[in-house]
C-alpha cells in the first residue's frame, strides 16, 4: 500500500458548545492508520474490491486531500466518515457508494479552494427543523446548497433471465399502463425467449424509478430554504446505464415530473395527488454518473475527482425561484461552480432529434448511450 504520511506528535483538547471535551487527532498517519483498521475488517468493501488497482492509491491520496482541507482532524470526524463509508459493523454497499458520491463532491471543493461547510444545516433552532444538506458552498456572494442521493442499484440477476425496461409511465394510469406491459411481455418478451435457442429461459421487469425521484425531491424541500443570492442543487448519482432512465423521468412527454404532464399521475399512498409545489424549493438537479467509476474497476482513470464524470444541470420550471425569474446569475453561475456537461450535452441532443424528425426516428431513448460513448468512453 502506497501512502504517504506526515507525521506530528502533537495533541490538543478543545471544548465544543455543550463543553465537552474532544482530542484533535493532529497527524496524518494516525488518521489513516485508523481508516485502514476498519477498512481490512469489511471483505466485501469496494475499495478492498479495487485494491490492485490505481484507484486504491489514489483513495488514500484523497484522505490526504481530505486532512489537509479540514475535514478529518478530530477522532469524532474520523469515525462519522468511516460510519458514511460503511466502514464500521456491517456493511451495505448502497450506502457506502453514497457516501463516496458525497466524498467526491467534498474533494472537489477543497481542490478548487472554495468556501464551504458538510452537513449545513439550513433551518433555524426555532423551525425544528434539525435536517442538512450534504455540502453548502459560498462563492463570490452565491450560496450552493447540495444534497446527494445514491439510488439503490438495479441488482444483477441470472444470465438467463431476459430484463425488460419500461423507461417511463406513458399512460393515465397504473392500470392501463400495467396491463399494455403484460401485452408487451405476453406478446414479444416470450417471443424472444421462445427464439433464444435456450439462452433465455424467464423475463423480470425492471421497476421503474420515477417514485424514488419524487422522494428525494419531496426530501429536499423539507432540508432546503428559499434565501435570495442562493441555488438549492438536488444531485442524483446514478451507474451510466440509468442515466438515460433518469432524464426520462424528469423530462419525457407523457409523465416528466418537470413538465405539465406531470399533473394528475402521481399520487401517494394516501391517493392525494403530488403537485409540484411540494419540491418547489429544489432549484436544480445535478445527474451525475459518479456512481460508475467506484461500481466497477475503470482503468486508468481517477474516480474520485468530480470533473472526470458526466454531469448535467436540470432546471426545476416549477420551483419557487424560477417561477418569479429571480437569481438569474446565481443559476448562471452555477454553470461555472461545478464542473458539468450541460450546454454541450443540450446542443448535441437538439441536434439529434432534428436528425431524428427528419428521419421520423426518436432519438432520446439511445442518444445518452451515444452521447457517453463519445464524451465518456470508459464509463459507457
């Protein structure tokens, strides 16, 4: 294991708010010394997945990143990020890929030198509100609050099963949609496995997600305020194959949770009807496919660096801010805060469906798998 360590024997007791006292754990080796503890007691870890490769290195050369930029110097801080990595008891990989989706984002903030604070919370004593976002940047008189969501990945089924992937609901409702997908599977699913020549034996339908997007939106609201001078940023990392998924959710034309159409098609277990209102405080979502460069070994490639993956500023038309037209250079600026692929991934995408209309060929369906192909070989 390459690791490189600064070593200084000095200790110190501070007092917090309650007055109780913490050590401040000053040298770099024995942070990393007690990461590592934990780290070789959990088998299964992705990190331990990826130990003969550059990544390893280079997680150990972040924790640095991390020390020197403030954020592991005391025991307490050491532990909650081990406990946000799944370091500690047992392990669950979904939650451990959130935590490095969050970790990333850390990273990339001390690298570019930004002001900003973890776990902020937004709301007063007097709200009762004890919620906070994952990261709060302050930039040049903007505030850019960031709160992180790792959908559970889609689990890996037997090579013989046929997955069926209905990217988006396209009718009124669940019942007629469910019926026209027992249509599709009766008619050409079986058709397909009944022409295999064995490969195929059974067909699962992949669940679609568009209700877990709702939850995290109706989960911001309740994390993020409305302040002037300031963007409340939703990021969804998702594995590169879901991306396209995820877009559809937010955008496709018969159900878009930010397009018109989205009125009347959900509704909760109440069967009260979800309106925009109640994410109206989520500004933007980040789609960002951070999740692919720690799923799966990506040779020569630095996953822990934000500006390596494919991300893309989704604007909420429903949230308060955008309705009344207000901070307009704050949404600007954003474009220049974190690193995406916005105003490339859009002009690209117009262009292609012109081609598409011409050729009476849609083209959202495959233009992400095009679109990673070209800009993000490695992480297609």
């Amino acid at each position: 294991m390459e690791r490189c360590m600064r070593s200084y024997a000095v200790f110190f007791l501070l007092c917090d708010a309650t007055g109780k006292r913490e050590v401040i754990i000053i040298t770099e080796e024995q942070i990393q010394n007690k990461i590592y503890s934990y780290l070789v007691t959990q088998n299964e870890h992705v990190i331990l997945e990826h130990m003969p490769d550059h990544y390893y290195n280079l997680f150990w050369n972040s924790i640095s990143i991390l020390y020197e930029g403030g954020i592991l110097t005391t025991a307490k801080s050491v532990e909650k990020f081990c406990n946000k990595l799944q370091l500690r008891g047992s392990y669950n990989r979904d939650k451990c890929l959130q935590g490095i989706s969050e970790m990333v984002f850390w990273l990339y903030a001390i690298r570019r030198n930004y002001s900003f604070e973890i776990d902020k919370q937004l709301h007063t004593k007097n709200e009762k509100n004890n919620s906070d976002v994952d990261i709060q940047i302050v930039k040049d008189g903007y505030t850019f609050n960031i709160e992180v969501k790792t959908p559970n990945q889609v689990k890996k089924t037997d090579e013989s099963i046929l997955n069926i992937t209905i990217p988006f609901r396209s009718f009124e409702r669940k019942d007629i949609q469910d019926e026209e997908v027992r249509k599709i599977n009766r008619d050409i699913s079986q058709a397909i496995i009944n022409n295999s020549q064995g490969k195929y034996t059974a067909y699962e339908q992949t669940k679609i997600d568009d209700n877990k997007v709702i939850e995290y939106l109706r989960s911001g609201q309740i994390k993020f305020t409305y302040e002037p001078n300031s963007i409340n940023v939703l990021a969804l990392s998702v594995p590169s194959q879901q991306m396209d998924n995820y877009w559809g959710y937010l955008y496709n034309p018969f159900s878009g949770i930010f397009t018109d159409q989205f009125s009347g098609k959900f509704f909760d277990k109440k069967k009260n009807e979800i309106k925009h209102s109640e994410f109206d405080k989520v500004d933007v979502v980040l789609l960002t496919n951070i999740v692919e460069g720690h799923k799966r070994i990506v040779y020569e490639f630095d996953s822990w660096k934000l500006e390596n993956y494919c991300s893309i500023f989704c604007i909420n038309p429903f949230s308060q801010r955008t309705m009344k037209h207000c901070d307009v250079d704050a949404y600007k600026y954003l474009l220049d805060i974190l690193p995406n692929d916005t105003n490339r991934f859009e002009k690209e995408r117009d262009e292609r469906n012109l081609q598409g209309e011409k050729l009476g060929i849609p083209t959202d369906p495959i233009f992400f798998s095009e679109y990673l192909y070209n800009h993000y070989y490695k992480l297609r």
